[in-house]
C-alpha cells in the first residue's frame, strides 16, 4: 500500500502471536511512523479438539470481531484496552486520543507466526495459533460481513522478526532508526530474526547462503540456537510454571543457571552474526547494532544486559551496541511499512 494511501485510511496493524494478538492504530508521518494506541489484545480461541480447519475460521472470525469492533465503536469489546489510549512502549507514542470515524475505510496490515502459504495469504503449519491456508481470504469475508470496508487488501501475512526489524526501523522512537548493518532477534515459541542491510529490513530467507536462521544453526551446546533461547524453550528448562525472570530474581539456583547458559548462547549467537556480516558476500559489513524484542525484554533486564555485554567483549574485538527493546508495536507497525514497501 502507498504512503498515500494510508494517510486516507485508518491504519491498525495486527501483530498475531502464538497466542494472543494485538491490534495497534498507526499513523504514516512525512518522515516516519508513530503508534496512536493499542486497540485490542485478545486470546485466540482455544483448539479445544477442533480440527486445525476449524480453529483457523474461528481464529479469522475473532479477528474480524475485534478489528470491527475498534472501526466502529473505538474499542475492541472485553479487551481493557482501546484505540482512545496512546500506547507505544519506548517508541514515543503520540498519546493524542484517536478520531474514530466509522465511514474511514482500513487500511490493514498483519505479521503472524508460523509457515506461511505459497502466496503468503494463509498458514500452512504453526505450533501454536491459527493454521488456515486461507486465513486472508477468511479475514476478508468476516470483515465484509461485519461492514467493514477495506481500503485495499492486505498483500500476505508477514513475519513477526523482519516485521519487528521494520518498525524499529521506521517507527518515531525505533531502536534500529539510523542504523545501517544489524540484526534483530525475539524471543517467543521460537526465536524471530531479522536482518538489516544497508538501511533496509532483510528476511533470513534471503541470507541463507551466508547467514542461516537460528533454527539451522547448532550452538557449542549441541543444540540449535532457537532451541536454547525460545522463551518456551527456556521455560521448558527452567521446569516451573514461574517465569524465568521472576525466578531468578528470587534467587532460585536452577533459573540462575538457565539464566547463566542462556547469556552464553545469546553471546555465541551475536558473535556468529557478527562473524557472518564481517565475511559476507555484501563484502565486509559492521555489525553496528543488535536489538533483542519479544520476551526477551523481560528476560535480559539490566544485570544480564550487562553480563551479556561482558561475554560479547570477551568474544569479539569490537562487540556491537546492544539493545533491549519494550516497544511492543514494533511489529504492528513494521508490517504497515512492508505493506507499503511492496506496494512502492
């Protein structure tokens, strides 16, 4: 979608994780993005024994229901939350209230998790949430149901990581704003990453020759990277229902240790990143920043930022900048800025 085109709309972007999903209104600035506030947060409904054909229509409708909700009436039914209220974590958010108006046709944008569609339209498989080869397509027909109207429709369903990389990227506030060779990673029920390269958001998809996804990658530990530091994976480790930070603040020994490996893989990751830009094709790029969002955000709080940084400089001569981002929008918006990229 053009730049125009979403100034002459209504913009919320659906950042769809494993779980539960969060809508965002967004605003296309001359020179960059800003978040006007959270309008939903949902749970996708429980698979409850349905068929994974099943689940998704649901999963579509509750979607349509919420993003209906917020076009016609400024909120998104039981949620707590709406689009009345700036919200945009350490983004800058404009915090000046919404002008909701029923007759402003949508302008949508989605990022969701697990493997999409030939076409990018739907979802083939996910360990969690919504699998519907045709989850667009469903979307479309329940918001035409719901008299929403569109103002163009969504080109596919993006990732979550080179959506996050976008919106720090672009968004008033990002993390990566002005950054010109760096890599992004969330932790979640898998580990998202992008990549930036000269300026630009870049999937892992098209770095594979060269520099390979988490989940391709063993670390010394005899493990892939994503298996160590997926949040689900850490929890899996820690073996309580606590989460690991609450955990190890309480000084409980074993989420001190999982704490401990998961500072040292992260490190080795960085450092293969790293190593990667310093010999790629592209020629001998810096790896100027990391930024790590998602879980991570609670995960590496201020000490285990510093030790981190401490392994790094043990690891490589010139370590890059590290950045723990709680700008949950990120996503919601960076897929409105590859929506209009495509649409360029």
């Amino acid at each position: 979608m053009s730049g125009g085109g979403v100034r002459n709309a209504r913009a919320i972007g659906v950042d769809g994780g494993a779980t539960y999903a969060r809508l965002h209104e967004v605003v296309r600035g001359a020179a960059v993005w800003r978040v006007e506030g959270e309008c939903a947060r949902f749970a996708w409904p429980a698979r409850d024994g349905s068929s994974a054909h099943e689940h998704g229509a649901r999963c579509a409708a509750r979607l349509a229901e919420a993003l209906a909700s917020a076009v016609h009436t400024g909120s998104a039914g039981n949620t707590g939350s709406n689009c009345n209220a700036g919200s945009a974590g350490n983004a800058g958010s404009a915090g000046t209230g919404v002008n909701v108006d029923a007759g402003v046709p949508l302008a949508l944008a989605l990022c969701m998790p697990g493997k999409k569609t030939a076409d990018g339209r739907g979802i083939e498989r996910a360990h969690h949430g919504p699998v519907a080869p045709d989850f667009l397509d469903r979307l479309e027909r329940e918001l035409a149901a719901r008299e929403v109207a569109l103002a163009t429709r969504p080109s596919r369903l993006h990732s979550d990581g080179l959506a996050a990389a976008a919106g720090e990227l672009r968004a008033r506030g990002g993390n990566l704003v002005g950054a010109r060779h760096a890599y992004y990673a969330g932790s979640g029920t898998g580990l998202a990453e992008a990549l930036v390269l000269g300026g630009e958001p870049v999937p892992l998809d098209w770095t594979e020759s060269w520099c390979q996804k988490g989940f391709a990658l063993t670390a010394s530990t005899g493990e892939t990277f994503e298996t160590e530091l997926s949040a689900e994976a850490l929890a899996r480790r820690l073996g309580s229902s606590e989460f690991l930070e609450r955990a190890r603040a309480s000084g409980d020994p074993a989420a001190l240790e999982v704490s401990r490996r998961m500072v040292g893989v992260l490190a080795e990751l960085i450092a293969e990143r790293a190593r990667a830009f310093a010999t790629s094709p592209l020629g001998a790029l810096p790896l100027e920043r990391v930024v790590l969002g998602q879980r991570f955000a609670e995960l590496v709080d201020a000490p285990t930022l510093r030790r981190l940084e401490r392994e790094l400089a043990a690891r490589m001569a010139h370590p890059p900048i590290v950045v723990v981002s709680h700008f949950r929008a990120a996503a919601a918006v960076g897929c409105h800025v590859l929506e209009e990229r495509r649409g360029a």
